[in-house]
C-alpha cells in the first residue's frame, strides 16, 4: 500500500504514523538548511498522534515523550 492509499483511506492515526515516516526519511536527506522546519513539521506531528485517544505509541514515540518531559 503506498503513502498516498493511507493518507485517501480517512484513518487519522495511520495518516499521521505515515506521514511522520515521511518527515523521518526528508530529515535524513536534507540539507542543513532545510533540516529545522522539517524537524517542526515532525514535532506537530508526533504532538497529533500523542493527542490521539487510544493511542498506539511506537517506540519512537515514547522517545520524543521522554525528551520532551525531559526538557520541560
């Protein structure tokens, strides 16, 4: 199934796994330049699927949760 079926099937939380596996791949790839508002773009949507009710978390996910408590 390609990115593109997930995101046209209307499931919320698999749109968003999708897309943030696609801002994985573009931050890896990017120039330095262009690296932060990506990083900004993963942010909001890692913050979108924490806020998700019945939440299936990755273990990325629980990573970015810990950074984040950590910093706060």
């Amino acid at each position: 199934m390609s990115q593109s079926d997930l995101l046209a099937d209307g499931d919320l939380r698999v749109a968003l796994a999708a897309l943030r596996d696609l801002l994985i791949v573009r931050i890896r790839a990017a120039e330095p330049r262009e690296t932060a508002p990506l990083a900004k773009q993963l942010a909001d949507v890692l913050e979108s699927l924490e806020s998700l009710p019945g939440e299936e978390k990755s273990r990325l996910d629980d990573l970015v949760a810990r950074r984040r408590r950590a910093s706060a």
